[in-house]
C-alpha cells in the first residue's frame, strides 16, 4: 500500500485518463507506479514524462542504443526488479 495517494487506472476520469491510456505500457498494458505517483496533478505528469523521456533517451552524445545499454547494465549491477 503506497504511502503517496494514487489514483488507479480504473478510477481515472478526464485529464488523467486520457494521459494514462497515451502512458500505459505496450506489453502489460499498465501504467507504471512512477506515473501513477503523479496521478493527483495530471499537469505535472506530463511534465515529468518530457522531462524523463530527455535525460533517458538521447539525452547525451552517447546516443540512445549506448544510453540504454548502461541503463540495463547499471539497473543489472544493482539488482533493479523495476
């Protein structure tokens, strides 16, 4: 049970639900922990989403295959489940 209140997939509405179903996952069809913890303020998420998707992917002069490929590699080393 998360200590941060959430609203849940099947309970958004407006806003919300229509940023959840462009944010849900294209395997499991989820949305993520780390979005729903922005679930109270839809105006934020998305700014979170901008601002992950520039430091994540592309974000260096690496390029995104290279940048990936540490982040698995780190997220291995660190036995990241997430």
């Amino acid at each position: 049970m998360p200590y941060i209140k959430t609203i849940d997939e099947s309970e958004a509405t407006g806003q919300l639900k229509e940023i959840y179903d462009r944010r849900k996952d294209h395997h499991s069809g989820k949305v993520s922990n780390i979005a729903k913890l922005f679930s109270l303020r839809p105006d934020l998420l998305e700014a979170q989403h901008k601002f992950s998707r520039a430091i994540q992917f592309g974000g260096s002069s690496l390029g995104v295959k290279r940048e990936e490929m540490i982040s698995v590699l780190v997220g291995s080393l660190l036995k990241c489940s997430y």
